[in-house]
C-alpha cells in the first residue's frame, strides 16, 4: 500500500542533480479502453492510447504522483520536445542520452484546456521525479514552463530541520519557471514568477509542532507545495502535511483550526495561482480554482 505523502513535491526532489533515485516503475498502470468522451481530459491530437494510472493503487496515489486517473501515453507534442532540448543547455543533468529517452519515447502526460490556442500540457517523466506544467496565453509566441526537479534556481543552501538529524535545501529550489519565446533563449524567471514562501509566526510554530514532530515546533522547512491539482487547474498550495510514517502517529489536526479545510484536508497557508505571467500568492481560492476530482475517496466530494 502506498503510504500518503506529498514527497514528490519536496523531498524527492533534484532528480537532475544528485539528490534522489527516480520512482521504480509503476507496473500496475494498463491501457483504458473506450473512455467516455466526457470524462477525458485528452482531447488533443495523437493521444490514441490511454493508461489507467490508479490501477492497482488505492486513493493514496493521488498523493503520491502528480498525475492520477486517465493519462495519455505518447509522443510529446513538439513543442515540450523544443523546450526539453533547450532546458538540457541550461539543466547540465540533462545529458544526451535522457534527452534522447525523453523526446524518442512514448511519455505520460494530460492536456488541460487553458488560455491559449493550444492546451497546457501536464508531462510526468521519470515516474514523477522530473515534470513540466505549461501555460498558454493569449501571446501564441511565448509560453510559460513550470518545472520540478530541474535543479535549485535560488534558495539552495541546505539548512538543518530543527527535528531531524539531517539537512535539506529550501523547498521552493526545486521549481523553476521557465519563459520561452519564438526566436529567443530560454529564459529562467523564478525569481519575479515564485513568491516568497510564507513564515510561521512562533505561534504557529508552536501550535503544529505536536501535529507534526514528536518533539519540537513546527518549521518552515515543514511547508510543502502542493502540486496535485496542477493536472486540472492552475494553481499550487502552501501546506502543512502531517507524516504517517516512522514511530511517531501524530494526532489528527482539529476541524476547528483556522488554517484547516475539509475540502482540501491538512493546514493550507496559501494558493499560489497563475496569473499568465507569474504565480500570485492568495489566501483563498474558489472551487474552480482548487478543483475536487473522484481522488482519494476518503475526501469529501464537491457538490
């Protein structure tokens, strides 16, 4: 059974540098045959073969990889192999012969109707150790890449957890926003596309410690960003998640906390939203905007 984590979002992170193994194989995925035309989300040409990622898994996959449910299985569409070429001159992880997997192999990913002409693109390589989210907009030259596990940006000194004998880099290190322009070099604009990441206040550190660590307060370190939802909609979430493995089973978090939502589950500590230029960091968000999808089960549904 697969434990409930979002390690794929912060912990197993710089697949192109030397911090993490790639995700074994998901063997358990198999072809989805006659889909109902209302319940795809592929409507984009060449995606004749379908897979069924949740096959053989409970509702914790949607936790555990950013893709869940029905994907396509094809070729990547030209424009995601243009900007895969460009990203390995600026990405030294990237060799030839990755590349070469990537852009010659079938891949995984799911199109998203978005403001653009042509959809966005939701691609999951290395079974979740490096993917890409684009957006389009209404300038049909330009397109907008936000990608995980393409190396730290900024923020990448390695800091101490307060609970854990062990370091790790600043999490928002791990996303990288891309601009790509017809007739122009890749551009990497983290920096004005990412907000700063929030800050507990020593209250709240206190306040989650027991709900997270053993002994100890909560830190910044334990902020994750959510990426789940980023195969429906355009937006991420600043998140508490409380761990379920190890010796310690922390209680669970109070319905009556501020910071904790039933629709979304956990402590939320923000949105950040795609704006067609950069991320904007909101308190809340409408239920377009943090989609609920039939996974997990265990969580209410929207009406």
């Amino acid at each position: 059974m697969i434990v409930r984590s979002l390690t794929v979002v912060v912990w197993a992170v710089c697949a192109l540098t030397a911090c993490a193994a790639p995700m074994p194989p998901r063997s358990g995925a198999v072809p989805v045959q006659g889909a109902d035309q209302s319940e795809r989300a592929l409507d984009t040409p060449g995606c004749a073969q379908e897979v069924d990622l949740n096959v053989g898994y409970d509702d914790a996959a949607e936790y555990q990889f950013l893709l869940t449910g029905r994907a396509c299985i094809e070729m990547l569409p030209p424009h995601i192999v243009a900007f895969l070429r460009d990203l390995a001159k600026i990405a030294p992880g990237l060799d030839e012969e990755r590349i070469r997997a990537y852009t010659t192999e079938k891949q995984k990913f799911r199109a998203i109707p978005g403001e653009g002409r042509r959809p966005d693109y939701t691609v999951e390589l290395e079974n979740d150790a490096l993917w890409i989210r684009s957006f389009e907009g209404e300038d049909t030259a330009t397109t907008f890449y936000l990608v995980y596990g393409a190396g730290c940006a900024f923020d990448c000194e390695p800091r101490k957890h307060p609970a854990y004998d062990f370091t790790v880099p600043m999490p928002r290190s791990h996303y990288r926003v891309f601009r790509a322009k017809t007739g122009e070099a890749l551009v990497d604009i983290t920096r004005e596309a990412i907000p700063q990441m929030p800050k507990l206040s020593a209250r709240e550190r206190r306040r989650y410690g027991p709900y997270l660590h053993e002994t100890g307060e909560a830190d910044e370190l334990d902020l994750v960003l959510d990426a789940n939802k980023l195969q429906y909609v355009p937006t991420l979430r600043w998140a508490l998640i409380q761990p379920n493995t190890g010796d310690y089973t922390p209680p669970p978090l109070p319905p009556s906390d501020p910071r904790v939502r039933a629709d979304v589950g956990d402590a939320t500590f923000g949105f950040l939203v795609w704006t067609g230029q950069r991320f904007e960091m909101r308190d809340d968000v409408s239920p377009s905007q943090w989609t609920c999808t039939e996974y997990p089960s265990a969580l209410p549904k929207c009406d």
